[in-house]
C-alpha cells in the first residue's frame, strides 16, 4: 500500500529527505501519531505505558520529499537492563536526526516527566518542534496556557498543536517538516514504510493484543520473537511466534483459562497481521518462561534489545 500523499510544493521543486525523531514521555501518543503520519499500523499502542521498546522508523514519500521517523521508547528513568536500553534507544535517535518532534500530552500538562526530556534536549543542535497532542481533549483557554508553560522552557522551532488521534492539523505538521529537511535522495521505494523486517512488525501486533488484554503485572514481561515464518503452496503465510515472561504465574494468564486469552490474542493479531501482509495467515502461538530476563545481557541480545 503506497502512502504517498499531497505536498504543497510546486512539481519543481528539489527533492528534500531526511530522518526525524518523535521523543516524549510514556503514553504521549507517539505512536498513533507516527501511524497517522504514515498513513498505515505499523507502531504497536497501547494504553499502557513504555509500550514502544525499540527505535520504530516510519517511511512517508511525498510529492517532492521522503521523511523517515524514528519512534523512540518514551524517556523515563530507567529500572531494569530494559529500561536502560530503551532510554539510550530514544537518546540515540536526537543525534541522528534533521528535526525533533517533542510530544506532549496537553491534557496532562506539564510534568517532571517532561523536565527530564526537555535536560536532555539541551544539549542538542536540532531544531525541536513542540507538538501539542491530544488538543480535542481541552478548550482553547488550556490549549494557551500550556502552550506558554511550555515556551518559558525551551527555545522551540516551532510550536504546533494536533490530534493524532483525529488527525487535526497533521498535514500542517508534515509541510514544517518538509522546510527543515535538506536536499537529499529517496531512499526508500515510495511504498515502503517502515525499515523494520516484517517478523519485527509482526511480533509487535501480537505483543500489542498482550498488552490491551492483560492487567498492570503483565505488560512489560513479555517479549515476543517470531520463530518461523513461511509461504506454504496454498500462498497461506504460516508464522509461529513465541511468548516469553518471567514467570510461570504470568503463563498462566496469558494462556488464560482453557486457553481462552491466548486464543484471543492470537485472533485478534492475526486480523491485523493480515492487513500487513495481504495474504491469509495461520499463526501458532507458544508462551515460554524465561526467568528475569529484563535484567540479563544475553537474553535482551537474543531478543533483538540492542544498543547501536
């Protein structure tokens, strides 16, 4: 599915492209905006918090440019291997990067949480929009007050507010950027959209039906990794995908009662799995307890959590 969309710049224009990162707390709505912008799922979310582990990149071609998001782990002080890594992942991603794009939740205000972030911020060159989200949840009046708590912080480059939700002013969003990327290739074909393999892609969706069915305990002890996937003759794509937790406890509800939530996650993934791929998908779930392994080096490796 191409996400090309319409760009206000004349046909004559040069062709621009460059990477942008999208940092925020937990739970901002980092990445619903990063699928509205793309125009496709391929960022998990989730109301619970930390639900991004590793830099997600978006791919979005437009008329006469190609920005490629990066969708970092939400900042927040780290308590685990995990943690530690998904901070440098979202620190990693400032300095690599044409624009940032700080989120904030506006129904929220403003936090130590923010604080922390805007630090960091500091101590970079790129240019750092403040983008505003979640303005269909307060009145105007807010929308101002917020927006001048903000700017007595930080020297923004520009200031905009948006519903990723609802998609309000997110096309106005993706014409700033475009003025801030330079001249530059197309690196992607115009209908990719993300870099991330599809096994990454799909591990993810069956990761994100976890999180929306479980309770406070589960959501950041499961990783998910995909084991198989293949294209049978029947042109069915097979995947078989396992479940790791920390605990044996933690199996038991993921499984659920004669297997019920676990055959409902895998309903659920299935369906958008095959929006992803296009095809029919047989998808064979395992849950696997590996104990304590937020905290050990080997195991974060093994399950794809590396820093670059």
């Amino acid at each position: 599915m191409a996400n090309t969309t319409g760009s206000k710049k004349g046909s004559e224009a040069k062709f621009r492209s460059g990477f942008v990162g999208i940092v925020g707390r937990p739970n901002v709505g980092k990445s619903t905006l990063m699928n509205r912008m793309i125009g496709q799922k391929i960022a998990i979310m989730s109301d619970k918090p930390q639900t991004t582990r590793n830099k997600i990149h978006g791919v979005l071609t437009r008329d006469n440019s190609q920005i490629v998001f990066l969708d970092t782990p939400g900042i927040h002080k780290p308590n685990s291997k995990l943690g530690d890594y998904m901070v440098k992942a979202a620190e990693g991603a400032l300095s690599e990067v044409e624009a940032i794009l700080f989120l904030v939740d506006v129904a929220e205000g403003y936090g130590g949480g923010d604080r922390f972030i805007i630090e960091r911020l500091k101590s970079v060159k790129t240019p750092v929009f403040l983008i505003l989200n979640k303005i269909d949840k307060i009145d105007d009046e807010k929308l101002m007050k917020t927006i001048i708590e903000y700017k007595d912080r930080y020297d923004f480059a520009e200031i905009i507010p948006i519903s990723a939700l609802q998609g309000s002013n997110v096309e106005r969003l993706l014409d700033q950027i475009d003025r801030y990327l330079p001249e530059g290739p197309q690196y992607y074909p115009a209908d990719q959209v993300t870099d991330h393999p599809e096994q990454f892609v799909c591990a993810e969706m069956i990761r994100e039906k976890i999180l929306q069915m479980t309770r406070e305990e589960i959501p950041h002890s499961i990783a998910v990794t995909i084991e198989s996937m293949k294209v049978q003759e029947n042109g069915v794509v097979h995947i078989g995908a396992v479940i790791f937790v920390e605990r044996d406890s933690q199996k038991g509800i993921i499984i659920g009662k004669q297997g019920a939530l676990l055959k409902e996650v895998g309903k659920q993934a299935r369906r958008d799995i095959e929006k992803l791929l296009g095809s029919k998908t047989f998808l064979e779930l395992w849950v696997k307890v590996k104990k304590d392994w937020r905290n050990q080096d080997r195991v974060l490796r093994d399950l794809g959590f590396r820093n670059e």
